[in-house]
C-alpha cells in the first residue's frame, strides 16, 4: 500500500521544502482565498513542478489542515518558550495568555482567513480539534496549579481551559475592532482577567499580578 503524504516520514530537507511549500501557501491563500487558490499556484509560486506539492500535501484538503495544524503548532511552541522557565502555574497561565494574544496579533490576518474561509462546514472539525489541543495543553497547567493550591479547585479544569481560549479570543477581536489601544494593554488585560478568574484566592491572584503586571508593578513600586 503506497504511504499517503501525512505519513512521511520526512528528512531535515523534506521538512524545510515543506515548510516552504507553506509559507507560498499561506501568501497566496491571504492574498486570494481558498477558493482562489489551485494547488498549481502554489507550485509555481515555489518554482517547482506541481506533482511536488501533491507528494507533501495529496489534496487541498490536506494542504489546509496542514495550515492549520502548522499555526497551532507555531503558538504552542511560542507558548512552551515563554512559559518552561516559570514554575508557578498561575504566573504560567498569565504568561502564556499574555503571548497568545500577542500571537493572534502578529498572525491576525492568518487567523482571520482560518476562522472564515477554512472553518466552514468542509473544514470545521479542523478548528474544533485544534481548538481542543490548545485546551488541553492550559488543562496540564491548570491541573498543576489546583494540586499546588494556587489555582481554584472548585471547577474542571477542561473549563478554565476554555474560559482561558475565550479571554483571548475576546481580547484579541476587540483589539481588532479598535475597542484596546494597542497589543500590549489587551495582552496584559487578558491575562489578568484570566488570573482573575482562576485563582484559588484573592491573594494568588495578587501575589502573580505583582510579579507579571506591568500596571500592578507600577503601582507597587
């Protein structure tokens, strides 16, 4: 049985020509859409024969959910850069919203082709299940917290996972829609909302906003 693209394994070059391929892809897609979009473009954008695409992605189909696996990836490993040298889940947590929301900014035209052009009814199941890799990943911190007791244990973690996603999502959109002055006040604004919200005690959540707040730590000073 012949091995389908997804499951290549590839070399280091293979990955870079990957890699490559998507960057082309992601331009031409911002630039025309997915209905715009011929897999050929994307060759002839890279300058190579269109029959390389196909051996990388086997179908459009495959190509978009590549797009959105890569983006997501690229935020998780944003997420574990900023975050792997904190102990503290809370300070994690605050962290790690502060730069998704910085992310979402920098890749916000990326973000917006996904949500409305690939999240339609042939790609959805896409966004939900990366959606819920992204939970899950904040449901380990959470955990930790709740075990250390500086995260509240009265709730599911899969729960302030999401309350979390959302708080960025709502952050980022009104960033967007011109309601924040700039990314620094919505990046900030999120995670102390989410702080906020996830800590055990009043008293967690300040001790985390004196450390990570910028405001907090002008007001202390």
């Amino acid at each position: 049985m012949a091995t389908t693209a997804s499951e290549r394994v590839l070399t280091r070059q293979g990955r870079d020509r990957r890699a490559e391929l998507l960057e082309h892809a992601e331009r031409l897609l911002l630039e025309r859409g997915v209905g715009g979009t011929r897999m050929v473009d994307i060759a002839d954008a890279a300058g190579v024969a269109k029959g390389l695409v196909y051996w990388y992605f086997e179908s459009k189909d495959a190509l978009l959910l590549a797009i959105v696996l890569d983006v997501r990836e690229r935020l998780r490993a944003t997420q574990v850069a900023a975050t792997e040298s904190i102990d503290e889940p809370l300070d994690r947590l605050y962290v790690g919203t502060e730069v998704s929301v910085r992310f979402i900014d920098e890749h916000w035209n990326l973000y917006h082709l996904i949500q409305t052009q690939i999240a339609d009814a042939r790609y959805g199941d896409l966004l939900g299940e990366s959606s819920h890799v992204h939970a899950l990943d904040t449901v380990e911190v959470v955990g930790a917290g709740q075990a250390h007791g500086s995260i509240r244990a009265d709730e599911d973690p899969l729960v302030i996972a999401h309350t979390n996603q959302g708080v960025v999502n709502h952050f980022s959109l009104a960033l967007r829609r011109g309601h924040l002055p700039d990314v620094e006040t919505a990046a900030h604004a999120a995670a102390r909302v989410v702080v906020r919200a996830a800590a055990a005690t009043p008293r967690h959540a300040d001790a985390t906003l004196d450390r990570r707040s910028p405001n907090r730590r002008t007001e202390t000073d």
